[in-house]
C-alpha cells in the first residue's frame, strides 16, 4: 500500500468507527469496477459487501447510473 493511501486509512479511521446499527460504509474504485462495503468495526466483520458483478442488470450503463444501481441495492 503507497504511504498516502496509508495515511488516509489512519486519518480516517481515527474518526469514524462503525456500528452494528450504523456501519461503516468503504468504497473502492478500480478502473473496471466498484465495490461496496458496510462494515461492523466493533466486531470487526463485514456485513455486506457488492460490487457491479453483483447487479443482475449486464446492460452497458454508465459509471453514474451503476453507482446509483449499487447504491440502491446497497440500501
């Protein structure tokens, strides 16, 4: 991992902890795909997590409407 990436990671999560009643939600962008994640950081477990393989839509949507698609799936 880079050191800014690094970095951030420990920024961040100085702050922000997660719950079981209000998880931690992680993005990651790679240049294919996005991936999502709720995490439970007290017990330190995921509790969900999809990415755009997930959608049941093979369609070509643009990268907006498929973040918007994942964000409704995720809710």
């Amino acid at each position: 991992m880079n050191k800014q990436k690094l970095r951030r990671k420990i920024r961040v999560r100085k702050k922000i902890k997660g719950t079981e009643y209000r998880p931690r939600l992680s993005v990651f962008r790679s240049n294919r795909f996005i991936y999502a994640q709720l995490i439970n950081d007290e017990e330190g477990k995921t509790m969900i997590g999809i990415s755009e393989k997930h959608l049941s839509e093979k369609t070509k949507l643009k990268k907006k409407e498929m973040a918007k698609a994942l964000g409704v799936m995720l809710a």
